[in-house]
C-alpha cells in the first residue's frame, strides 16, 4: 500500500468516526442531555472534520449553551441565527438542523414560542430530506415542549394523539415521552375545569396517559423515565382527592430511587394536598397558605408549583369559607399572567429586532399580547363566578346543553339529506360521463370501421367477378391485374382504418393509467423540460411557435419521468392543434417552481382560448368542439388521467378567450417514496 493510498485510509476512518460521534449528538432528545456528552464535543473538536461537519459541531456547542441558565440568551440567539443563515448559504443541510436546533431552544427561553415551533418544523423536513427519518419524528416530538410551555393544552393534546396514533415510527423513548406530554395537557385542562363535572375526562385521560407511561419506561428500562412517572402519579393523585393512591406511588418512588432535592417542593405539596383530604381544615389551611409563601419567596421553584399551590387555595378556600384567600388566589393568577405577557412583549421589542424579520415578530407579539388579553379575561371572569349561585349556574349548563342537544340532532339530520343528494347527483353525473363517452367513441370507431367495410365489400365483389371469369374461362390478363390492384387498394384501406382503430383504443385506454405501468424514481425536471424544448424545437419551428421554460438550474423529484414526457406531448399537440389553429405564429411559456412540497408547472399559451361554457368539460374523454376534424377529445383527458390516478397530483386550467389558455399541474415532490435517497 502506498504512502498516499494510506494517509486516505486513514481520512476515511476520521471522517466515518466524526460521523459517528455527531449521529449521538443528533440523537439528543433535549438540550440539557449534551451535557452528558461533554466528552464527545471535546473529541469532536480535535478531529479534522469537513465544513459540514465543522458547522454541526459549532451548532451543537450552542445547544449545549442554550440549556445553561448562565449564558446570555441574546447574544446565543445572534449566533445561531448567523451560524444557521451560514449553513443555508453552503447547503449543508444536517449543520443548519442542528443550528436550527439551537435556535428553537434559545427562542423557548425567550418564550418566542411561535418561532420555536417554526425553527423545529423546518429543522423536521431537513431531516427528512437528508433521509433519516427517524430524527425527522424525534424532532417533531420537541414541540412538545413549546407547546406545554406556551399553554397551548388542546393542541398540544391533540398532536401528542396524533403522533401516537403511528407507534411503529416511534422509539420507546420518544413515546413515552409523547405519553407524558399528552397526560400533562390533560393535567393542566383538568385544573382549568377543577371542581367541574368537564374536569373528569381530562384526569381520567392523564391517569391512563401516566400508567403507560410508568408501564412502558419498566418494560425498556428507561430509568429517568420511570422516576419521572411515578412523582406524576404521586400529584396527580393528590390533586384528585385520592391520598392512599397517592401515598402507594410515593412508597414506589422512594423503593426505588431515594431521596432527591429536586422532588422535595413536589412530595411536600402532595403532602399537603393529602392533609386537606384527610386532616384538620384549619391546620391544613394554614399549612398549604405557608407553602405558597414559601413558593413565592423563593425564586428557584418553577411557576408550575405556584399554579397547583394557588389552584388549592381557590379550591379549599371556596370549601372551607375563605373566599377572601380564594379571590386573592384568583387575582394573583391574573398578576402572573400579566407579567408573563409583559415579559415576553420586553423580550420581542429587545432583543429581536436586528436579528429577525421585524413586520413578522412585531405581528407575533400583537397576536401573543391578544392571547394574555383574552387569558386574562377569561380570569377575571372566572373570579367573577364565584360569586354566583350555584342554582343559576346549574340551570344555564343544562339549558346550554339541551340546545347543543337539539342543534346536535339538527345537524344529523341536514347532514343525511345532503349526503343522499350529493349520491343522487354523483349517480346522474356518472351516467351523463358514461353516455358521453359511449356517443364520443362510436363517433370515432364509425369511420375507420366504416371505410373497412367499404373496403371488404368491394374485395368481395372483385373476388365473385374472378371467380365468375375463372369458371366461365374468359379471364383476361388485364382483368386480372385491375382485379389484384382492387384487392391490394382494398387492403391497404382496411389496413388503414385498423390501424386508425388500434391507435384509438390505445388512445383510449390511457385514460386508465395506473402505477404499474412505470416504475417511479428520481429525477431532475428541469432538465427533462429543457430536453423536451430542445426534441420539439423542429416541429415548433415548422409551426412559428416558440417556447421558453423557466425553472431552477436543478429540480429534483420523486415521479415518473415517461409518464411527464407523455403529458407534455399530449398539451403541446393541444396548443398546436386548437390554440394555435388558423394562425401563423405562437408562443408557449412553461415556467416550473417548488412550492411547499410540491412542484407548480405552469404551461401558458398566448392563442385563441376556450370559451367559457366549454372550461367545465375539457378534461372529459371525447369532449372537443372539432369532432371528426383536428382531434377525438382525449388530450387533455389523458392529461388528467395521468396527473391525477398515476402521480396523485392536481390539474386545473384558466382561459380567456383571445387572450390563451394557462394549465397548472400540482405534483407532489416526494410522490410515493419513502425516504429521500
């Protein structure tokens, strides 16, 4: 092995090593699990690495300092800002996720929560497209996160339901961690319904959500896991009233894993809330009003204890008859909610404003300071309730529920009647396409088949006049040779109009592609539309008409490329056909674009256009206002046909007439691919 051959060697190796270090980075459901890893970004930042891999690390570094407390928020906000715009601008893709990665934890911690979700979102699809769809899901999962710390309950609900609802695209962590997050919103719907009969699906709901999750974490030995289900049942419990169960779990938590001064705020609050169940109400008032003081003083217990602690006082004060303290309970609640609102207003005006779009966050924050509005609102209205007799209340919920009864039954009721209507037309609609289709190829099969029988009866004829001649013995030559030219003459038309049938059926049968007929794959679009201008250019020049394609320099998809070949010949034969028809010259303009995750062709022509009451039925086998002369009305139905049953894309057409004809194709970029390759 040669001195070159082995330094290469050795490269590769380095380089499959970094690879490997980064794919555990990467693999990090949060932040402050880099911590654990300190080694390996130490490893990571000795090795030579490529420019991509350089970046990933600067961005995990970020991460790492985005879960510190201690680091200015700010100033990491920049940078990853910066470091992210620097992956895009070299396209590479897996550094920009990480950076984006980065960015999401730092716009928590600034609770610019709609940006969190945005930077996760596009951080997913990076993932996706570099294939490796496992940490596309992982991160999608994150949001978990932004949304609890956001407040958006029902949401966060329904997409942690969501997700669960496909588990064999989940690791057992990540599903227990979705499992987790779903019981928390259901917590956090129960305690805004406490006390109410709407409170009981929700606490059902997260009891069940936390036994999986205690379940499933023993089942994979998921440690952190388990300690972290166990203290959850233990409150959940204890705010449901239920101390013996409570009591059960706590025995558990400390079999199994000690003591720890991070439970010690949440044991001693179900402690308490035990105590109003079960003891004294006085000495129970007076201890739970000491505990939220305690709470209060002390700034490094989070803001989730002081909600359960000042739900507990509204609940029991309400009981126990002082309401003063509950109403007080109330009205901090609102005070919180303010400060949070102006905090996060402090933080968009800030610190945001050099680094990000400004018209967008400052709209952000005007929708955000709306949310504290309504919340806050919604508070006082709630403080306003409690004054209320229950009686009223009572008769209102049931009058509220008799009319959601009667509009419930309303709503069946109208939805039956439109949907037998919506059959009957579809039925009439079937049966005019069927009949039109029958009439339009009977049209088309009459003439060939009629000029074949033409053929075949004069063959007959000539053949009974050579077999009259023979029989008689008057055959001459000469008759002979016209009789033989007859025949040849009479062949050659029946030959004719078969082959005007056969290109008919086959015409026909392209109405009924499906996927079988091509294997999808890969493949540059821009560059087979340039082919395609370059293969037509001669018979568009026979024509005067000129094409131009606008489209990036490289357009990757996932499809079926003849399929795409046999679309754009059918609408250029439309353009030259009838768009074009009677003129000397015209100009087709083809311009394609990725939008979202799909790619937008535009196909326009500056000829004479489609009258109006014929827009609604050019996409209809056989439907064409030249019958019999230019075409047999199967262009643009095959058109529709392949977009729509072979590359589940949509077609949709624009015309003015005199002014040409625009058709859109929506094809999906991805189509039926499973990972991007």
């Amino acid at each position: 092995m040669t001195e070159s051959e082995e330094q290469t060697q050795v490269a590769a190796r380095a380089a499959a090593d970094a690879e490997a270090q980064l794919q555990i980075l990467r693999e990090c459901l949060m932040a402050h699990e880099l911590t654990h890893f300190r080694t390996t970004l130490l490893e990571l930042s000795s090795l030579k690495l490529n420019a991509s891999q350089a970046l990933e690390l600067q961005a995990f570094e970020l991460l790492a300092k985005a879960a510190d407390l201690h680091h200015s928020a700010d100033a990491i906000l920049i940078a990853a800002k910066e470091l992210q715009l620097q992956a895009q601008t070299a396209q590479y893709p897996l550094a920009q996720a990480a950076a984006l990665r980065a960015l999401h934890w730092v716009q928590m911690r600034l609770r610019l929560h709609h940006a969190a979700l945005d930077s996760l979102a596009k951080a997913a699809e990076l993932y996706e497209r570099c294939a490796l769809p496992a940490l596309a899901v992982q991160t999608r999962a994150a949001r978990c996160r932004v949304m609890l710390s956001a407040e958006m309950h029902e949401e966060l609900h329904a997409f942690c339901d969501d997700m669960l609802s496909r588990p064999e695209t989940l690791t057992p962590a990540i599903h227990t961690m979705l499992l987790d997050y779903s019981a928390s919103s259901s917590y956090y719907l129960a305690l805004e319904n406490i006390d109410r009969p709407e409170a009981e699906p929700h606490w059902q709901a997260c009891s069940a959500r936390r036994e999986q999750v205690l379940k499933m974490s023993r089942e994979h030995k998921l440690r952190s896991q388990e300690c972290l289900a166990l203290l959850n049942l233990s409150i959940v419990c204890a705010t449901r009233e239920m101390p013996d169960a409570c009591r059960h779990y706590l025995r558990q938590l400390h079999a199994q894993f000690g003591y720890d001064g991070y439970w010690e705020p949440w044991l001693h609050l179900c402690e308490l809330l035990n105590q109003c169940v079960e003891g004294a109400p006085a000495v129970a008032w007076q201890a739970l009003l000491d505990y939220d003081g305690w709470i209060k003083s002390d700034p490094l217990n989070t803001s989730r204890l002081r909600e359960i602690s000042l739900m507990a006082i509204r609940r029991y004060g309400r009981r126990w008859g002082h309401l003063e303290q509950a109403l007080e309970a109330c009205m901090t609640q609102v005070t919180n909610e303010r400060e949070h609102k102006r905090e996060l207003t402090n933080s968009l005006g800030a610190t945001l404003s050099a680094v990000m779009e400004r018209p967008q966050l400052l709209y952000q924050n005007a929708l955000l300071a709306q949310h504290g509005t309504v919340l806050e609102n919604s508070l006082m209205q709630r403080n306003q309730e409690l004054s209320r007799e229950v009686e009223v209340r009572q008769a209102a919920e049931a009058a509220l529920q008799k009319a959601h009864d009667e509009l419930e039954q309303k709503v069946r009721e109208r939805s039956a009647e439109l949907a037998r209507a919506l059959q009957s037309l579809m039925q009439q609609e079937k049966q005019l396409g069927l009949s039109r289709l029958v009439v339009g190829m009977a049209h088309e099969l009459n003439t060939p088949l009629g000029n074949a029988r033409v053929a075949a009866s004069a063959i007959t004829e000539r053949a009974a006049e050579l077999h009259q001649s023979l029989k008689d013995g008057a055959l001459r030559r000469s008759q002979l040779d016209g009789l033989l030219d007859s025949v040849t003459q009479g062949g050659t038309l029946v030959e004719r109009a078969m082959s005007q049938i056969g290109e008919l059926v086959e015409r026909f049968k392209g109405l009924s592609v499906n996927a079988a007929q091509e294997s999808g794959g890969r493949f540059d679009l821009s560059e087979r539309l340039h082919f395609f201008r370059t293969h037509w250019e001669h018979t568009m020049r026979a024509r005067a008409v000129t094409m131009t394609v606008t489209a990036p320099d490289a357009l990757w998809m996932y499809g079926y490329p003849g399929t795409c070949q046999i679309v754009f010949q059918h609408l250029l034969d439309n353009c030259l056909l009838h768009a074009f028809a009677g003129r000397s010259q015209g100009l087709i303009s083809v311009a394609a674009e990725l939008v979202e995750d799909a790619v937008l062709i535009r196909w326009q022509d500056d000829g004479c256009g489609i009258a109006e009451e014929h827009v609604a039925s050019v996409f209809d086998p056989f439907y064409t206002t030249q019958l019999g002369q230019t075409g047999m009305g199967l262009g643009l139905a095959s058109v529709h046909g392949m977009v729509i049953n072979l590359m589940k894309g949509q077609v949709s057409l624009e015309s003015t007439p005199g002014q040409g004809t625009c058709i859109l194709l929506r094809l999906p970029l991805h189509g039926d691919e499973t990972g991007c390759t």
